[in-house]
C-alpha cells in the first residue's frame, strides 16, 4: 500500500514538474515574441507539443527546440495574423451585439449577429487544430476551420466544457495555476478537437471510397 501511494505521488510530481517546464516554455515564446506578438506562436507550439504528448506518450527536448524555431521563424506573421483578425473580428462582433442589444433591439439583427458571432467563435476555436495539423493557404485556414467546427458541435461543446472545468480545478488548487496552468487548460483543448479532426477525416476518407 505503501509503494502503490509513493508511485502515486512519483507520478504526480513527474506531471507537476512537466508542466512547470511546459508552462515555462511558454511563457518563453510569448516573452521572445515582445508579449503581444508571442501570444499565438506560444499558443500554437504548446497546442503541438500537447498533441505530441497525446500520441506518442513522450516529448524530447529536441522536439520543444524544433517547436520553438519552427513557430518563431516559419509561421511566426501567419498565426499572428490568423490569431489577430479572430480577435478583433471578436471585438468587432460584440460592440455590435451591445448596440443591437441596448440601442436598436431589433429581434431578426440580433439574432443574425448571435448566428455571425457563434460562427466566428467556431472558426477561431478550430484555426489552431488545423493550422497545427495543415500545411494550406490563409483563406483555407479559414474556410477548413468553419467546416470542422460545424461539422464538431458536440466536440465543441465538450472543449468548452473542459476547459471550464480545468479553469475551475485551478481555482481550486493553486499550485496547479501556478505550475502549469496553461498545459492543464489547453488539455482538453487539444483532446476534443483532435477527436473532432479525426473524425472529420474518417468520414472524409469513407466518401471517398
């Protein structure tokens, strides 16, 4: 009994700790990136290097250097403009929501702007899973993220199911926000919408056949 609790403990500390460094290769990308510019690049490395751990059960140091210059260098100004105009579009969206809610509460132009903003809360949920996984021009990012977020909903719903719960569990437990809240967060991320792309490429694979 004594052994299985001091494996159990051996085990979570082995977590806690890959968090840690986890957390802190973020934080590293997002500080080289001058903060706002790193934001989407760290967010993008981390969500691969947790896909890794998923698939493979292992991650090297080499494979988060590899990570790090591939982010920083090749598609450093495509996920921050990817990342950006998600943003802003975001912003864009709920100032006109306010005013349609406050000003001109109009049933039809709110309604339109709740399926508009549902739409683009969608498309940016699944950018990063499909920027992660293909290599495609700026406008099929976009066109493929809309696709597997519609053709995802309840994998959607699980996602922000899931990441409501880590945040909640980090509330809870503090050395868990301070070690590695990021990965922990970003888990159920990664999870959910790797079971959506799967199963989108399954089907996708079946038609064609």
């Amino acid at each position: 009994m004594g052994s299985r609790s001091m494996q159990s403990l051996y085990k979570l500390g082995s977590i806690l700790i890959f968090g840690l460094k986890l957390q802190g290769y973020f934080l590293w990308q997002v500080l080289l990136g001058g903060v706002i510019f790193g934001i989407f690049p760290a967010i993008l490395s981390l969500y691969r290097i947790v896909y890794k751990c998923i698939e493979e059960k292992s991650i090297t140091e080499l494979d988060l250097r590899g990570e790090l210059k591939k982010t920083c260098k090749s598609e450093f100004k495509k996920i921050n403009l990817l990342g950006y105009l998600f943003l802003m579009g975001s912003l864009v969206l709920m100032v006109n929501l306010n005013i349609s809610q406050y000003y001109i509460r109009n049933g039809w132009i709110h309604a339109m702007l709740l399926i508009i903003a549902i739409l683009v809360s969608g498309t940016a949920l699944f950018s990063f899973p499909i920027f992660a996984k293909y290599e495609l021009s700026f406008k099929q990012y976009l066109l493929q993220s809309l696709l597997f977020f519609v053709l995802n909903i309840f994998e959607s719903i699980a996602i922000l199911l899931g990441v409501t719960i880590c945040l909640f569990i980090c509330l809870l437990f503090p050395i868990i926000g301070v070690c590695c809240s990021v990965p922990f967060v970003l888990f159920p991320y990664v999870w959910f919408s790797r079971l959506g792309v799967q199963k989108v490429e399954a089907t996708l694979c079946s038609e064609e056949v």
